[in-house]
C-alpha cells in the first residue's frame, strides 16, 4: 500500500468523511424542486423551535405548576392529619370534615381500618402520579394509597393516619395538577399552521414566476414558441433573469434568421449563374471536352440544393401532431422502392408534438442514409412521459468511431467506404443533428447489433 493510498484511508475514517457521506446521502434524499425547499428552510426551523419550546414549557413550567400545586394539596392533607392527631378520639372529625370541604375544597372520610388497597402499576407518562407521590412521601411520611387514572376529575388519596384509622380525600384534579396546559400547545400548533399557511401563499407566489421562466426556456429549447402571456414578474431578481432571457432569445433568432436569409440569398444568387452556365453548356451541343465541365455544374446544382435544404431546416416552424407509423409507412415504401428491408415497431403513444416538417427531414435523412449503404435497417420508436427516442440501426458497412463526431460537421465527407453523402454536399447529418438540437435533443451514433452503425435520436417529449 502506498502512501497515498495509506493517507486517504486515514481521511476517510474521520468524522470529516462519516459527515461527508450523511451530507451525500441527505442530498439525495432531500427533494430537488426549489418550492419544496423553501417550504422545508421554513418548517424544518419552525418545528425545532417549537419542539424546544414545547420542551421546555414541558420540563419546566409544566412540571413546576404541577409540582407547586400537588405542594399545596399535600400541606392541606397534612394540616387535617395534624388536627386528627390533636384530637384522636374523634370528638372533632365532622368539625375537621367541615373545614376540609369549605377551607380546602377537599372531600375527606375518616374511617375506621387499616387497609389500604394493593398498589396499581405506576404510569410511565403520568407527571401527576410520580409528584404528588414524591410531595405525599416527603410531607407526611405515612403509608397511602392513590389514584390518579382515569378521566375522572377527582384524585382519591386514602392515608393511614393510625394503626386503625385511614383518612380518604378526595380533591379536584385541577388543583393538584396543571390540566390546562394543552390549550397552550394547541394555540402553538394552530399558530404554526396558520404562518405555515400564509408562508405557503407567499412561497406559491414567489415560485411561480420562477415556473414560468423555466417554462418559457424548456419550450425554447424545444424549439417551440414562447408562451404568450410570459412576462418577467416576481422579485428583482427574477425579472432580470426573465428580462435577460427574453433578450438572450431575441439575439439568438436573429442570428438564425441572418444566417438563414445569408443561405438563402446566397443559394438564389448562385442558382442564377448556374442556370446561365447550364444554359450556355446547352448551346455549345455535344462537345467531350466539355463533360467535366457538366459534371461540376451538376455537383454545384447538388450542393446548392443542400445548402436550401440546410436554410429550411433553420426557418421557422409551428409545433404540431405528427403520427410516427404514418413517417414510417413512407420509409417501409422508399425501402421497397429500393429492394430494402426495412422494419418499424413503435412503443408508446404514436402522435407526437414535433415541428413536422422538420422532424421528417431529421429521421428521414438518417433513414435514407441507412437504405444508401445497407440492406437492413431497423426502426424502434420509444415515446415516454418525458422523452421521445428512435434508434435507427442497419447492417451496413458502418463509420469509424473516431469520425463519428466529425460526420456531424457541415461539407464533411468520409474517403471510406460508407460516404454519408455521396450526392456531395455533406450536410445529411448535419442538418439531422441541427433539427435535433433545435428541439431540444441529439443525435448520437454508436455500433448497431446488426453490424453496422445505429443512429438514436432523443428529444423531449
């Protein structure tokens, strides 16, 4: 073991490390969405405080009023035991009962025995039991018997005052014991959903123009048209956020449109004298000297038309339902046309929201490059919830895995076997790989299980 090896070992044993890994699990535990955050930074805080108030009204407020007042109680039980004691042939008992219940508000008995009831078990969460107990043990120092259970509102206290005489009181639960303490949690409690309540209100009005910001940039992004009703609202800086996208999206449309109408004009432009040269070719008649001359206005007629098709890939296009076995219906037909094998299967819904025009293209570029240079293609469509993937596999010769990425670039051409445009303008993928972007997705390239390439195309859905 080296000594790095040695010295990360030694890291990951301290409680640096063991916080580290609680954080990373926290983190994926916790929810991501920024309104359930902030939901929690208010009533993760909220519950904490609360629960060490209620702590310590609970250890200390509680429990003192309980104690001070089963204090009472038991100096009253004591001051009766004393006047019993002072007069122990009875003569005063109804005077000392009288007293008990208009002085003490205290029901007693006097009566004759010395039995005192067996012991019930001792309640674990009943403060009253366990103090009144302790005051009992610790003013009169007498055998005695009691019951606080039950949702009675008297508390039975029986003492043996004598080795035949046992004294029984009963007195009111609340003065020996704080019953009112619940109205203190519930006014918490209902306090806490009422500012939980109002905090959600606001939350709701903070987030939701974060929503609608992200919203406007996901249909971007999808190539789709801003909605409408987008506004930059909410704090100041949110609205520069929604102000600076808004201005971000006007720049980037009008440098697609510049470069779309430069391609155009260009294309039109150049289609004009290519006209006059195939115009001037034809009046020269039949000539051998001039067939290479033929051949290079053909392939600049090919690569204009590329360059158009590249142009309206880029124009603009409403977003609208497209039905996949219809798209691949047409393929089935060019692929028969062709003396092709071609087979399609679809899983999950068959209409999908894409700009049509311009999604045909796509798959139909890669598509006919797969009929080019295969005699198998495969077509598998998988439309979830959230994304939208066709994975276009053939047979056919492939492309190496160091030019993958350079197929993608406008003009490229391969010298090898498979050339992705043999017409010659090499822009089949990347126009693809442009339509897949602009909807927000990708074209990848990989090895296919028939031997030859595999193309996925993943947009969302």
């Amino acid at each position: 073991m080296t000594a790095f090896e040695t010295f990360k070992r030694e890291i990951e044993r301290t409680p640096l490390a063991g916080w580290r890994n609680v954080a990373k699990w926290l983190r994926r535990r916790l929810p991501t969405g920024l309104y359930t955050r902030s939901l929690l930074i208010i009533i993760i805080p909220m519950v904490l405080l609360q629960s060490v108030v209620a702590f310590v009204f609970m250890e200390r407020h509680w429990q003192l009023v309980t104690e001070r007042l089963s204090m009472a109680v038991t100096r009253d039980i004591a001051a009766i035991i004393d006047l019993i004691d002072t007069f122990p042939d009875g003569s005063a008992n109804a005077e000392i009962v009288r007293i008990a219940r208009d002085r003490m508000n205290l029901n007693i008995a006097i009566e004759k025995g010395n039995d005192l009831p067996p012991p019930q078990p001792k309640p674990f969460f009943n403060i009253l039991d366990h103090i009144l107990s302790a005051q009992i043990t610790k003013q009169i120092r007498l055998p005695f018997w009691i019951d606080t259970l039950g949702d009675s509102d008297l508390v039975e206290i029986r003492i043996l005052v004598a080795e035949d005489k046992t004294l029984r009181v009963y007195a009111r639960r609340n003065h020996t014991y704080a019953s009112n303490t619940h109205i203190f949690l519930v006014w918490m409690v209902g306090a806490s959903l009422v500012l939980l309540t109002i905090s959600i209100l606001f939350l709701r009005g903070q987030i939701r123009p974060i929503l609608s910001l992200a919203h406007a940039a996901e249909s971007f992004g999808k190539g789709q048209k801003m909605p409408e009703d987008f506004a930059p609202r909410g704090a100041d800086e949110v609205r520069r956020a929604g102000l600076a996208f808004m201005l971000m999206r006007e720049r980037i449309e009008r440098q697609m449109e510049q470069r779309t109408a430069m391609l155009t004009g260009v294309s039109h432009d150049l289609r004009t004298i290519l006209t006059r040269f195939k115009l001037q070719l034809a009046l020269a008649g039949k000539n051998p000297d001039l067939d290479g001359l033929n051949k290079d206005v053909e392939d600049m007629q090919s690569m204009l038309e590329g360059y158009l098709s590249f142009a309206r890939g880029e124009a603009e296009e409403d977003v609208g339902h497209l039905r996949l076995s219809n798209l691949f219906d047409k393929f089935e037909l060019e692929a028969e046309l062709h003396n092709k094998e071609l087979t399609s299967t679809i899983e999950g819904e068959d209409e999908v929201m894409v700009r049509p025009n311009a999604f045909s293209r796509l798959v139909g570029n890669i598509v006919s490059n797969a009929l080019r240079y295969a005699g198998k293609v495969q077509i598998q469509a998988r439309h979830s919830a959230k994304w939208l993937t066709i994975v276009v596999d053939d047979d056919g010769p492939g492309i190496p895995e160091r030019s993958r990425d350079d197929v993608f670039k406008p003009f490229f051409r391969l010298d090898e076997a498979r050339n992705l445009d043999s017409s010659g303008t090499g822009l089949g993928l990347a126009i693809a790989r442009d339509i897949a972007r602009s909807h927000g997705g990708n074209v990848t390239l990989s090895d296919s299980p028939l031997g030859g390439l595999r193309a996925t195309v993943r947009i969302p859905a």
